[in-house]
C-alpha cells in the first residue's frame, strides 16, 4: 500500500547511501510510517540487488537510481 507521502514506489530502484558515503543498490519495498508516529525516523523497506537481504533503512538514506 502507497502512503501519501511516500516518495518513492513499490518496485523502484534506489540507492541506500551508507554512514561511510558508499551507496548500494537496491529495490524499494514500502515504507513503515508507524515508526515515525512513535518518534522514530520514518522507515523503509528495501532489499537490496547485491545480495538479495531485506532491510529497514531511514528514508533520508534513498535517493532514486535512474538506471
């Protein structure tokens, strides 16, 4: 289900910028807006192409691949 103020879509390709300024491809999966409701940073949902894991990561950290 796509919320309202979900910037990307189910499917899209991004990148997960990491701590260290390396990014990683990955695929969006939804995001987890009960977590910003709790105080929390809002949240996605990703897997990323690489490896194949699933992950939950700071919406901040997506930018949008065009590839």
């Amino acid at each position: 289900m796509r919320h309202q103020h979900d910037p990307f879509h189910e499917g899209q390709r991004l990148w997960v910028q990491g701590p260290g300024g390396e990014a990683r491809p990955a695929i969006y999966v939804g995001s987890a807006e009960g977590m910003a409701f709790l105080g929390g940073p809002p949240i996605a949902y990703v897997v990323f192409t690489d490896t194949r894991e699933t992950a939950e990561v700071q919406l901040d950290w997506l930018t949008a691949r065009e590839d």
